[in-house]
C-alpha cells in the first residue's frame, strides 16, 4: 500500500492527475480506514480459532497495518509539500517587502492576498466539502 501510494503521489514534474488535493485526501482517509479494520479483522479472527490457542498467537496483521499508516503519513506529507509550494509565492513577497521602509500598514498585504488565492483554489477542488 506505501509503495502504491508513493507511486500515485509520485509527479516527477509532470501533471499528474492523482496529484490534486483530492487524490491525496482519498488516500489518508482510505489508509486510516482500513488500518483500523485491518486491526479490527486481526482481532476477530484471533477471536474465531478455537484450537489449538498457538495458531491464534501467530495471527499478526502488524505488517500491514504499519504499511497503511506509512501509506497514510506519505500522503499527509504529500499535502503538507504540495501546500507550502502553493503558498511559497506569497511567503516570498513578504520576505522581499522593505519593513523599515513603510510610514503605514494597511489591512490586506499583497503577500496575504497571494496566500489566500492560493488556499481558495485548493478550496475550489472540493476538498473542503
């Protein structure tokens, strides 16, 4: 499931249509999902075998459910990245503004303007619904 989801959140550059914000929400929730039920069928399987009690012991789903959570955490990652290149425009701005040079401050910078058109058109692709 990791290498799946590095290779879907993968974009080398290039457009990739798995690559929004969307795509990669799918993934965290679908990882977080399954590894609680991964954990979940480890239990109740443990719970189904009756005899001899040393087969239940060596029911182990850890290996997977670590491979969701690497899985999850790859993609939170991904957004994290994908949400600072973003906003990385605006945050340029800012560093770039003469601070000591200003007589006055007023309510909205251009910097801010930049960082919030950007999170509104992540807003756009319905993540947020």
């Amino acid at each position: 499931m990791c290498k799946y989801a590095k290779t879907v959140l993968a974009t080398d550059g290039r457009p990739n249509a798995l690559s929004s914000y969307e795509h990669k929400c799918a993934i965290v929730n679908t990882a977080d999902y399954c590894s609680t039920t991964v954990k979940q069928m480890e239990q109740v399987i443990k719970s189904k075998v009756e005899t001899p009690e040393e087969y239940a012991e060596q029911i182990n789903f850890e290996g997977s459910y670590s491979e969701l959570l690497r899985a999850a955490s790859s993609a939170v990652g991904a957004l994290v990245s994908q949400s600072m290149a973003a906003v990385e425009t605006g945050f340029e701005r800012k560093i770039k503004i003469a601070w000591s040079t200003l007589r006055s401050v007023g309510d909205q910078s251009g910097y801010v303007l930049t960082i919030r058109e950007k999170f509104a058109e992540a807003n756009s692709q319905r993540v947020w619904d």
